[in-house]
C-alpha cells in the first residue's frame, strides 16, 4: 500500500485491528506524540491505578495492603505479564529496581559464573549508562577481574573471542534504531563460550523477542518506553531458568532471601529468579507499571511490529518524497528486519529542529549531537497522525520556522 | 502530667501544637494505627501531588515534563526537604534507589577508601538487609576485601579495634527501638580510623539527628515509614561534604555522570553527592515522596520528639498500670534518652495478639518470634488513640480474644 493521500491514511486507520487501542490512552488533544521510545502515553487502566492504589490501598488499608492487595507479588505478577511479550516461559521476569541496577547484577552473576574470563564486550554505540555500569563494576573489582572491551556495532562477530566472558548488547540502538539479529548472536556467543546479556530497552513491548526460543541467557529492559509504565517506572530483568541455581548477584537485599519475615541474620537466596530481588518494591511505580501492562493482554506482538513497521514505513515515505526534508539523512536502516520501532535522521539542526516540531505540536526528540528521533508506539497512534507530523516537519523545513532564536534554548533534558 | 483519666488526653490533644496535623493526612476512619513505623499515613499533599504527577504531567506534559515540572530535579529536592530534618546542610543528600542498594554503594565506597582495611561491623540486632548487603559485597569481592563482624548491639564501644574499616549501624534498633549515642559513637569510632554509616530508617522525621554535628560520614534512610512517603518510596543518602571528592561508587549509572545527555561512553562522575545517583529517577514515586515532605515544612524536629515520646510514654504508662497486661514484657528501653518512636512489647502469643488487635481497629505489627511493635508517628495521632488502643488490647487480654483460631493464620507478611 502506497503512502500517497490522505484517503490512504484513513483506510489504514479503518483498517486497522489495534485502532481501538488508542482509546485505551488519555493521549493529549492537538498533539502527536512521537516520544514513546522514550515516555509511553498514560493508559487509562494506569491512571485507575494510580488513585486506587494510592488513595484506597496506601491511604485507607495502609500496612495491611501487603496482603490484602497482594503488594508483595507485584515484583512477579508484573514480571509474568512482560515474559509474555519477550518469548520467556513464567518463573523467570521480575520488576524491580532500574535498568542500570539490573544490569549490575547480571554483570556480577555472570561474571561469577565465569571466572576464568573477565572481558565484558559491548558495543560503541550502546546506551551509555549500560557501559558505566562495566565500567563501576570493573573500578570495583579490579580490572583483572572485570574489564570492558568496545567493538564496533556492526562487526560484533569478528570480536567473539575465547577471552570474552560476557557479551552485553542493547537489541535496539537507542539512536538508530537498529536492531541486532538475538538468535544468531547469542548462537554465536554462546559457541565460544560467552554469556549473553540483552538489553530489551527499546524491543520490548514492540519487537518481537523470543529470550527462551534463542536461548537468552539474561535480558534487562525498560518500564517506562514501549510498555508504557510512567516516567522512572521500574525495569524488568531475566534469568534463564537454566542459569538460576548457580547465578548469584551482590545486591542480596531481604526482598531476595527465601524467607525474609524470618529477619535471619544470614543471608540466603531464595529459589529461582527471586534471588535477583533486592530492598523493598516500590509498590506505587510498580502498580501503575502493572496496570499499564493490562493494555497488552489481547494483543499480539506481531501485531504491534506490523503496526509499528507500517507507521515507520508512512514517515519515512513520505520524508523520502518531499524534496523539502531532502537534508534530512536518514540513519535507521531502511531494511525492516534491521530495524525497531523508531527512525533517526540526521541534520545539523537537528535540536532546533525538534524543538520547532514540539512547539508545533509534534512532540520528536534529540538525541545530541545532531539526531532527530521519532518513534512509532503502534498502541496509540494512527496513521493520520504520521502523515500530519510530515507535514508539519516539512512547513518547519520550508518556512525555516527552526531559525526561530528561541528553538536553540536548550534545556537540561531534551 | 500523669495519662491517668480520659479528660487528661483529652486536654493533651488540646494543648498539642500538632494537633492541626492530623488533618493535612487521610487516616481511615474508625482505625487507630500505630504502624507508622512501617508506613506512614497518606498526607492530603501526597494525594493531590500523585493526581497531579500522573494526570497532568505524565498524561498531558508527556516528555517535556523533564524540563517544565524539574523531574531531572526530584533527586536532590527531595533530598534538601529531607535534609532539614537529619541536620545536614544542604549538597549532601539526595533521594533515590531503596535503602539495600544505598548501603551498597556507600560500603563500596567507604571500603574502596580505606584499602588497608577490610572488616565491616555491625550490630547483631540490626535490620537484616543491611547485613545481607554486606554479606553480598563480601562474598563478590572476596572475604579479604569485605568481611562482616558483628557485635553485640549494648556492647559496640569495645569491638571498635584498628582493622574495623566501616562501621555500619541502625540509629533505632528495628525490634527493640533502642537508640543509639550518633555523637559518641561516630566520635568513637573515628578515633580508630573507621567510617560510619549510619541507618537512619527508624529515626529520620522522628528523632532528631544531626549528621553535621556529629561529623557523621555516610548516612541512608527510608522514604515510606516517619516521612509519610508512601509504600516502597525511595530511600535517601547522605555523604558528608568532606568525603564528596574522593568518595566513589560501583553503581555508577548515567544519572551520576556530570554530563548524562552528552552520551559519553566514559563515565566521569558528577562532582558532589549527585555521583551517587544510579538510573533514571523513579518520578511519579518521588513526586509523592516530595510533596509528603511538605508536611514538615513548618515543624520542628524538637515538636515531633516531643509528642513521640508523650504518645509513648501513654502506651507504656496504661499498659503498665493494667493488671491485665502485665505478660506483656517491655522490650524497649524505658529512659526516654535511649529510645527512639516505638514501643516492642514481648508476649509468646504476639502473633496472634496482633492479629486480634488489628481485628478491632487497633493498627499494630509482629516481627518474628515473639514480638509485637507499636509505633508513635507524631503527625497523625492524637492522645485520644492511645488511651483507646490500651482499652482495646486490655479487652482483647481479658476476654482472650487473641485464642480465636482466625488469628492464628500467618499470611506472607505481618
């Protein structure tokens, strides 16, 4: 299907089987919102939560809430409902703490599990608080114990040596959007002997990934992005069953001993994936998260990738055809197998740009130092919405509304 | 002034300037609840802020939030707000992670400055996960660069010998709620080298603390018992100003790094305490948290300390004139000096006792074996409440109340 007209958009949205979705959003009138790679829009059924767990069960039943709503199984019910949409059989996805906290304590476990080796490899271009977190663990335990190895992004292959203990990687690039191939790296990884740690920041929730089906070893990701749980919301992580006897992370809070009503001095790990908890969860966050991952019980990932791919497919069209937008350079792969739910395009004012955009009512965003990213959240936008956007990106192009001083004001966070 | 007759408490509450107090929370009805120890009450501004926080800002602000409503912020004003009430000047706490975690990263770095040393002493009675995070440090950097000591909790003074590195104490004890000397001990303790953390979970909002006076090194607390922050909110940290420049963590996420939107690959720590921040703040739980600090906005330490202990000194007062009562055994110390907001009776049948009493509106907890907890929160109790609560548990003695079967069933958490 051609993305020429209006008409065409219309009959895409007629024709599309999530489009009772948006409904289930509060989605803010006269704006189009292509941030939800970085802040999902706010489900209905999570604002419900939110008063209900707030004013009713914290205000009302108080201590007593822990029992009577189940407080202490939100680390895991909210879990099970994340496993659904990453491929992982139950008793192995809980919630808790960040992504950053998370991957320290895979980075231990798994470097724990191996301690003949000691490189942990990543990739140049990964989320920079996922190379921090080698690099504290690695200051911690000496650099004979714990050091951190950068290969290129699109040559992870030839890096695969007998010397790396670890492979950390993000399954898709949080500025490109590009998406790693999970089976055939973790294949070839777990071939020479590698654990393998996935960061499912930005495929969760919108990419299909099958953790058990590739044999993951462990997996992070991300509450706040694709699945739509609130700003900070808590992240998830994985741990192969098949891994769970042996691994073992430092952050042994009480929330992970086996039995932490019994206030024993000794620590000892629960059984499973429970091991991997650590101080007390933070019931509220976590409440609207799993609130928010009620939106997704009656739908298909697949569905969600083939929405996403075609929402993408439409911006990108479109910006290919406008000789206004001809600046902008597309960084994304155009192959959609190579590629998550999102699109950067490079330009020199790109910020200015983006800030134009959101004043404008297109909310894009920046990545610095000159990357303008949109994505596509297929549970709340439709396709009229894309079209609308390009034309607004290209009245901003035309009328140079970007050379507007007050766009280039930046701000802490943008 | 002796809590003899129902018209003394009555002219208690009327002469208590906090009394106005009670009505900036949401206590439920025809409940009286003495856990405050374990969760505070939900203040009216917590509430409004929660609505706010997910309604308009996630729901309708979206992303620009960051920047229009200072979430980047939260960490450190959240932080001053608490501040004020552990006597520490301001750019040395901030509110983040839970308190395991916390303890996790000031161990690391306490340990990390004092390589000569290795051994971590803490108190027997402390709160366990304190000792499992340093069981777990332990057991990843090996027991010849972390090893736990404990002393007995009446006996620290003695076991403070020159290998000790960290000292690591609660300010109340979590059972008994005995309270220790914070300026003779960091005194002590740094007499002979070590570095003090101290746990303020049972103390911050309640007793009065003075960091800074005390030249105290490292300090952690928690969000959701005195500050009313709600179930699971964010602990803080406080690192002393002296230390700020050579004190570093493991945990070194990207929203410790001095330039987090720069997505350098190489961590450089933020100068100040805000090295101590790990991922991406926890927003709508750290909103709440803020705002249930504005309920101490015009309070005085020296006010809430006050009452506390006039609350207690009721319960123990009625519990000790009554006949009925006397298998309770006092646990907590008895000299005002040496006790912090709570009171831990003993009884052998305290489980079900506290079943019993929760059954008839009275709010109390168990902690395992034998020990049933009551807490004064000094905000939202009035004096009428504890004579009550004293005629409820006098019933429930009396008429063996606690022998019904129902009581006996143990859920998950107490």
């Amino acid at each position: 299907m051609t993305a020429g007209s209006e008409d065409t958009l219309v009959q895409m949205d007629r024709q599309d089987p999530l489009a009772a979705k948006t409904a289930a959003f509060d989605v803010p009138a006269e704006q189009i919102y292509l941030d939800g790679n970085s802040l999902g829009c706010l489900p209905v059924s999570a604002k419900q939560r939110a008063r209900e767990v707030v004013e009713q069960q914290w205000g009302q039943d108080l201590i007593k809430s822990w029992n009577l709503h189940q407080w202490i199984d939100l680390p895991f019910s909210a879990g099970e409902k994340i496993a659904r949409l990453i491929g992982a059989a139950p008793g192995q996805t809980i919630c808790c703490d960040s992504i950053s906290v998370n991957i320290f304590k895979l980075l231990s476990a798994a470097l724990m599990m191996h301690n003949e080796r000691h490189v942990v490899l990543s990739q140049q271009g990964n989320f920079p608080t996922d190379l921090y977190m080698v690099q504290g663990l690695a200051r911690q335990l000496g650099e004979d114990r714990c050091s951190l190895r950068l290969a290129a992004d699109d040559d992870i292959a030839s890096a695969l040596t007998d010397d790396v203990a670890v492979l950390l990687l993000s399954h898709v690039n949080f500025r490109s959007g590009a998406l790693y191939d999970m089976q055939a790296i973790t294949e070839q990884a777990q071939a020479r002997g590698i654990l393998v740690i996935w960061d499912l920041a930005h495929s969760a929730g919108v990419v299909p990934v099958q953790l058990d089906a590739c044999r993951a070893d462990f997996a992070v990701g991300c509450g706040y992005k694709y699945l739509n749980g609130g700003p900070g919301a808590p992240a998830f992580l994985y741990v192969a069953r098949r891994h769970q006897a042996q691994a073992a992370q430092p952050l042994s809070g009480w929330m992970g001993h086996m039995a932490p009503f019994d206030f024993d001095n000794a620590y000892q790990a629960a059984p499973g994936v429970a091991g991997f908890l650590t101080g007390t969860p933070p019931v509220i966050s976590l409440s609207i998260l799993d609130a928010a991952l009620d939106v997704f019980a009656d739908v298909d990932v697949a569905q969600l990738r083939q929405k996403s791919l075609a929402l993408a497919g439409v911006f990108m069209q479109r910006v290919a055809q406008s000789p206004l937008l001809a600046e902008l350079q597309l960084l994304s792969p155009v192959d959609e197998a190579q590629r998550g739910a999102q699109l950067a395009y490079r330009h020199p004012h790109a910020f200015a740009i983006c800030q134009a955009l959101i004043a404008h009512g297109v909310i894009a965003d920046f990545r610095a130092p000159d990357i303008l990213r949109v994505g596509f959240s297929p549970l709340f936008l439709r396709f009229a919405d894309i079209g609308r956007s390009v034309d607004v990106l290209s009245r901003i192009m035309r009328d140079e509304l970007w050379r507007d001083p007050a766009y280039a004001v930046r701000h802490k966070v943008t």
